[in-house]
C-alpha cells in the first residue's frame, strides 16, 4: 500500500488576502472555498474516495492554519 502525504503548501496558490473592516485577512479564493464545500458534502454523503479525504484534510489543514493567523491579526488591532 502506498502512503500519500498532504502537502497544504501546494494549495497557497490558492489563497487571497482581503481586507475584512479594517483587517486584512488570508481568505481561500473561490475556486478552493468551493471546493471544499464539494468535499464536504461528499464526506457526508459517505462518498468521498481515499484521495479525496486526503485533499479535504489538506484543505482542513490549511483552513485551520490561516484561522489561526487571522485570529491573531485581529487580535493585535
């Protein structure tokens, strides 16, 4: 069996900076937000096959990461 490893850095291309009130936040453009909804609505229909799980859980991972360094932003204002 072969292990695939989820490299979320290959989805920074992705990734747009837009000013929110008056911060300017990291946002996923379009193409990846939409994307990821997709994913997660075959994840819950139970549909979702091995490489799709591992491109949601980069996606997650990425969400999670610029989650966290937006809420430090706003935190800092």
């Amino acid at each position: 069996m072969t292990t695939v490893i989820a490299k979320p850095s290959s989805l920074l291309g992705n990734i747009r900076v837009e000013k929110v009130d008056k911060f300017q936040l990291f946002k996923f453009n379009d193409e990846l937000q939409k994307r990821m909804e997709e994913l997660l609505e075959r994840k819950k229909a139970d549909l979702l096959t091995l490489e799709e799980v591992i491109e949601l859980e980069s996606i997650g991972e990425l969400d999670r990461i610029f989650t966290h360094i937006n809420a430090m932003l706003v935190a800092e204002k």
